[in-house]
C-alpha cells in the first residue's frame, strides 16, 4: 500500500489506498473471516458496494425526512440538507465505525464525482425546461428590478464592508466577505425555478414574472463574474472570451441544427432515438470545457440547456429521460454530500467571527429585500411585492455549489463554509414557509401588467388568442379577427387554439405546429390549414401560430390561460357553448365548453371576448370582393354605457372601424334621471369616451348616437328594437355594475357570462340572426 496525502471532502488528513482499488469485495460470506477480518467489515470496502450503501441510506434519509416535513411547509431541497447535517461530522460521522466504514475518507473520490455529474445534469435539465424567450418578452419594470436587484444590494453591501473594515482580523477574510456580499447579492435562475416547481407557482403569473427578473438578474451576475475572471487570472480575458464563444456557439450553431431536428419529426411523433444521448455527450463536453476555462463546470451544461428549444418534441423528450433519476437520486446526493463537509456544531463552540460574518450576511440579505421590495410596489399589490421580494432573496443549490467549490480547493476555510451553509438552511426554512402563508393561489393568473385593449399603445402588435372547440368556431373566429384590420403600423398576431376533450388516452398532450411537421391526419389539420391560409397570413400585418391541446374539459381552462400568459396576448376569444342554425334557432348546447369559459373569464390573465354567430358574421372580403366601392357595407353596433368592459368593447370597434367597407355606430345609452352623484359618474364617462374616440372622429362611416333610458326594461326594449339593424353587436359585459340603464336585468340573466345585454342579444325569444361579441376588461390585481 502507499501512503498519499488527500484532498479530502470532509477533514483534511492523511489517508491509505490500496492500488489498484478493490472494486468489489468477496461478499459477506467471503474467506476473509479465515483471515481475521469480519466479514462485514471486508464487504465494506468494495468500491461499488460502498457507493450503493451511500447512496442508498441517502436517497432513503432524505425523502423519508421530507415524508415528515413537507406538511410544514418545508421543501425538499431544506430535507436534503437536514440529511446531510445527519449524515455529517455534525451528527453520526462522530462516531468511529460510522466514520470508517460506511462513509471512509477513500470513498469520497467516487461518491463526490457521482455527486457532481448529477449537479451537472440538474442544470442541464434546468437550462432545457427554461424558455429563453421570457428574456426577449421582459419588459421594462421587470429588466429595471432584474438589473437593480443586483447592482444596488452589491454597491450596497461593499459600503457596508468598507465601513467596517478593520472589524475583519485579515486579507483573506475580508476577501471572503467581499465574496459573500457577491454571493448574497445575485438571484439565480436554477434556485428561483426550483422553488418555483416545489411551490407549483411556475405557470402563475408571479412566479413568470419571479423566473423573467432571476433570469435578467443571473446575466448580470454571469457578467460580472466574467469581468472578476478578466480582472484577477492572467489570462482572464482568454478564458472569458472562449467562454462566451462557447454560449454563442451553443445559441447561433447548436439550437439551428436542434430546430432544424425537431422540424423533420412529424407532428406527434418523437425525436430520433440518438438524440438524447447525443445532446447528453455534447453537455459533458461543454462540463469539461467550462472547467477547462477555470469556470463552473456545471455552468457547461446549462448554457447548452438554454439552447434547447423547451417544449416537446425535442425538449421534453430530454426531461422525459432524465428528470426521474436526476431529481430523485442526483440531485439528493450532490446536496447532501455538500453538506456533510461543513460540522456545523463545532461552528457554533469553535468559530470567532460569527458576529462580522452572519452581520454581513443579514445585511445583504435585507438590503436585497427592501430594493426589490421599494421597486415593485408602485405596480404591483403589497402582499405580492412582499413574495415576489422573498422569492429574490431565496437561496439554494447553487449558492451551496459555489461554496463548496471555494471550500475544496481552500479558498475559504472551514467555519466560513459552514456558517454558510447555515445561512442557507435557514433561508430554504422561512422563505418557503412565508411565500406558502402570504400567496394566494386563487389568483394564479393574476396580471400585474396591462393587457388589454384599452392600454395598448400606438404601433404595437395586438396578440389574439382565438380558441377553437368544434369545426364550426373556425370560419367564425377567422372573420373576427378579420376585422381588427391589421396594418403595417399595428400588425396583429394570432395564436390559435384548438381544445380537443381527452379520450382514449392517459395523458394530456400540448403541440405547438410551428415547431414539427403537421400529418395529414392530424385531428387539427383543419385549424391549421384555416388559419395559416387566410389573407392576412401570407401577408407581413400578421403572424399565425396554432395549438392543440388534448386534456380533460376540467383542465382546458388551465390549458388556455397558461397560453395567454406565455404569449402575453391582450385579447382572448372563446366560443359561446350554444350553436345556432341558419334559421337562428337553438341546435344545440355544450354545457362542458360553458363551465371551461367560465373559468376563463374568472381567471384569464388578459381580456376575454366570448362571440357567437347566427349567420349574418361575413368577413370583410365577402362583402367587398376586392372592389372599392363594396355593394354591401358590414354594420357593427357598440352598446356603451362606461365602465372597463364598454371601454374595451369600444377600443375592439375603433379598430374595426378603419376598413372602409364596415359601419360602425356607437349607441350611448344615458340615463334619463341624473342625480348629483350619477352626474359626476357621466362626467367622468364622457371624458373617457371622448379621449378613447379622438382616433375615429373624423371617419365618415362613424357614426355617433346617444339614448336616454329609465331602467333595465326600456333598454330591453331598445335592444329588441335594433337587433335587426346590425350585423354584429360589440357589448362589455359590464360582469358586477349596478347602473339605472340595466337596472331589473340581472335577475332575469340566463347566461350571466355574457353579462345582462349579451344575454338580451342572445335569447332564444329574439328573432335575429345578429351576431354578437361580448368583452371583458382584463381583471386587473387590486392594491
């Protein structure tokens, strides 16, 4: 045997090998026992028996752990580390059998290489299942809270350090100190995305908006990381550059080639099988290159992860194959094994300097929460600016990756690491705990930002997401859509989805059709063809994605607003769960689609229009045929009466009302009997109106009404008047106003989800064939 001095993870001291190593022991019947070693102890120091007990009493300690915990609030990552405080020179590795049997110093190389690759394969996976896109989508309050939330508590926290300078007792633990406020300072995206899918906030609107600022807030580390790199190596600027080269490599020459793979799988079919393995080989070498340019290594692999286009068929097909084993078995392991070097009770007898170092962290810690806190109130709810801030100041796996890097290659020293890891521990235990008391997850979908019609501004896009449930939505949405006029100046974008209920099979599925070739036997070959065929398609004013989502009518309502959400629409269009016939009876009604839409409107994070057709919905085409004088002019009638929904309703028909061949009126229904404080509320109506009519004053096919009512039956009576005169109605739906014009309607409401004049236009009793768009404001989060 030769005597070698080790690295070691757990204490530094010198330690025996046997050369070469003792893969497998004889078992534990073996002949040792012939020569005085117990049979027991000779299993022990097999290599591969060794690493399977470890990982065994790991994997098993930690989640029967968080079996217990997880009721309190706790996640999984804060039982993995109880685990490793357990299994540690904390607790059991005081004890001499313990220590050189089951967990040896000579066992560390093969358990802590294994630790590592699985810390490794989290990124990767991280970096798959991130849409990089979020970044392109931010927008200007979230890059400004995603770059402060950096900049300030850094600043910050050195000025504190700087003030209190002669307090540390040398360079290196002033070094330490300058490190940790770094540390303390930055938001990663690894951590915020796993907090986010432990807490099952990651498809709410908070926890996009917490995912967008880590993200914004991780590139402003990196480069700061990168400068530290150019600032302190000697060859920091050849290391930083290759190592940029590689991200651009991996986003400019990579992700082509992976998009041009996905575009050659048939729609619902899966990537070839060498794919995976193939993208996994490329990720160890992208490890082993980061390592090379004295980075990260795990950084490697999620840089690459990035440039994986997320979603099936290829990003998935990567999370299918490796999520199972890297977040039960991998992940565990590097987290425990991480804090099995620190003994955290001797930190507490031993260490001098808890006092500076824990006033250091504390420091940065809440400078960060008051910075985020300070930003994101005045647009955003005090309790959510209050999670939002804890979610930026959460800490995790990659803040113990750093340490325990600087740990082993003795950057920091031992009471340092392990007031560290403390820090972190009880980080994971409050933050979670307070984001589970404080949010609400009824308001999951809840928008922060404005999305409607009514706050677009001038030469912006408007997204529409129209949804398809039966083959007979289609021509009708296409000819809505038709008439929001899209221009160079005001291009419209469309992302249509067809809901298919969920039969036959066990599992919901999603596709997105740009990404893979359709089949022609495809259940949505029509949507597809529908609307990738119409005029405006092929035309530069619009672009058309298309959806399906097959699951369950009890999830589609989830399906839609999640959509909504990553494509940041600001117009939602459903179909209303009645048909009707060319005579303009009832034929029939989907009650399944009623209670989808429902959920819609209760929690659609955008505006939501519900319109039906009775026949006379033509679009703009049919009636023109292209001529300049069209022989039928296309009549649209907007009910307002104030309010956020009429305003919406309104801002649809203005954009309506810039095509030539259409007729648009606008009937103000006013009460008859104004007291002094209905006075006030017309006054402010008024104003409103005007402002949102400046942009159509002067078009000759606008033409303006107003109408004074008593009550809630004389505007009966007035709609059933008009019903005929119209070929589509534009009406708010006004869900929860008291006004004296529908004053007695309510009660009488047979479709409430139209609201009271919607559901005047849509009764069985009227004899029209008027067609009928009912909108609803965006909900927006109250303060």
């Amino acid at each position: 045997m030769s005597k070698v001095a080790s690295n070691v993870s757990f204490t530094d001291e010198q330690v025996c090998y046997t050369f070469p190593a003792r893969l497998r022991s004889g078992g534990v019947f073996s002949p040792a026992e012939r020569l005085g070693v117990p049979p027991l102890d000779d299993f022990f120091t097999g290599t591969v028996q060794l690493l399977n007990i470890q990982i065994l009493m790991i994997v098993i300690l930690s989640n029967l752990l968080h079996f217990f915990l997880h009721r309190l609030g706790i996640i999984s990552f804060t039982s993995q580390c109880l685990a490793g405080v357990i299994l540690g020179p904390t607790i059991l590795a005081k004890y001499d059998y313990y220590r050189d049997h089951i967990f040896p110093q000579k066992s560390q190389d093969a358990l802590v290489v294994t630790a590592n690759m699985g810390y490794s394969m989290f990124m990767f996976l991280t970096g798959v299942k991130m849409d990089f896109g979020m970044l392109l989508r931010s927008g200007r309050k979230v890059m400004i809270l995603g770059i402060a939330t950096v900049l300030l508590p850094y600043m910050i926290g050195l000025g504190f350090q700087f003030t209190r300078i002669e307090a540390a007792p040398g360079l290196l633990e002033r070094m330490q100190i300058i490190g940790s406020t770094a540390i303390q300072s930055m938001t990663t995206f690894p951590v915020v995305s796993h907090l986010m899918t432990e807490l099952k906030l990651t498809n709410t609107e908070l926890g996009r908006l917490a995912l967008s600022t880590s993200l914004i807030s991780g590139i402003v580390a990196a480069s700061l990381e990168l400068g530290a790199t150019i600032i302190t190596q000697i060859r920091g600027v050849l290391n930083a550059g290759l190592t940029l080269g590689s991200a651009l490599f991996a986003a400019f020459v990579l992700r082509p080639i992976m998009v041009w793979v996905i575009g050659q799988t048939p729609e619902g079919q899966k990537v070839h099988p060498a794919c995976v393995p193939l993208l996994f080989a490329v990720a160890v070498v992208y490890e082993i290159f980061f390592d090379a340019m004295n980075q990260s290594p795990a950084m490697g692999p999620f840089v690459l992860g990035l440039a994986v286009p997320p979603g099936p068929p290829l990003g998935s097909a990567v999370v299918q194959s490796m999520e199972t084993v890297t977040t039960s078995v991998f992940f565990p392991l590097f987290v425990v094994t991480a804090v099995m070097r620190g003994d955290l009770a001797s930190f507490f007898w031993e260490f001098d300097n808890k006092g500076y170092y824990g006033s250091s962290l504390v420091m940065a810690t809440v400078t960060k929460f008051l910075v985020c806190l300070f930003l994101s109130l005045p647009w955003m709810p005090r309790r959510d600016s209050v999670v939002l801030s804890l979610i930026m100041c959460s800490k995790g796996v990659y803040e113990l990756s750093v340490y325990t890097f600087h740990r082993d290659t003795t950057s920091i020293n031992e009471g340092y690491f392990s007031l560290n890891v403390v820090a972190i521990f009880i980080n994971t235990v409050i933050i979670p705990i307070l984001i589970k008391h404080l949010y609400d997850p009824s308001r999951k979908y809840a928008g922060y930002q404005s999305r409607n019609l009514f706050s677009l501004k001038p030469r912006t896009e408007l997204r529409v997401l129209p949804c398809i449930y039966k083959p007979d939505h289609i021509i009708s949405a296409i000819n809505l859509l038709d008439l929001t006029c899209p221009t160079q100046d005001n291009p419209l974008g469309v992302y249509a989805l067809h809901l298919v209920e969920l039969v036959g099979r066990a599992t919901p599925v999603f596709v997105s059709h740009q990404k893979q070739k359709p089949v022609s036997d495809s259940c949505s070959i029509d949507v597809i063809l529908a609307f990738n065929h119409t005029p405006h398609a092929a035309a530069t004013t619009t672009t058309v994605g298309t959806f399906t989502s097959i699951s369950h009518h009890r999830f589609m309502s989830d399906d839609i607003c999640t959509l909504a959400l990553d494509k940041e629409v600001s117009l939602l269009l459903l179909p209303f769960h009645v048909k009707w016939g060319a005579d303009g009876r009832v034929e029939c009604a989907d009650n399944s689609f009623r209670i989808v839409n429902s959920k819609v409107l209760e929690r659609a994070p955008c505006s939501v229009g519900i319109f039906f057709d009775r026949g006379s919905f033509v679009s703009r085409q049919t009636t023109s045929d292209g001529d300049d004088q069209p022989d039928h002019f296309y009549s649209v009638c907007v009910i307002y009466m104030g309010g956020g929904d009429d305003h919406e309703a309104l801002c649809f028909a203005m954009r309506a009302a810039r095509e030539p061949s259409l007729r648009l009126t606008i009937l103000h229904l006013v009460p008859s009997d104004d007291d002094d404080d209905d006075m006030s509320v017309s006054r402010r109506r008024n104003v409103v109106l005007k402002e949102a009519m400046k942009g159509i004053s002067g078009l000759a096919n606008v033409r303006y009404e107003e109408h004074a009512v008593e009550d809630g039956p004389q505007t009966a009576l007035l709609v059933r008047e008009i019903a005929n005169e119209h070929d589509l109605f534009v009406v708010g739906r006004r869900h929860g106003l008291d006004s004296k014009q529908t004053m007695g309607l309510t009660e009488w409401s047979e479709f409430p989800e139209l609201g009271v004049v919607g559901d005047l236009l849509a009764s069985p009793d009227l004899e029209t064939k008027t067609s009928v768009l009912v909108v609803q404001q965006q909900k927006q989060v109250k303060k």
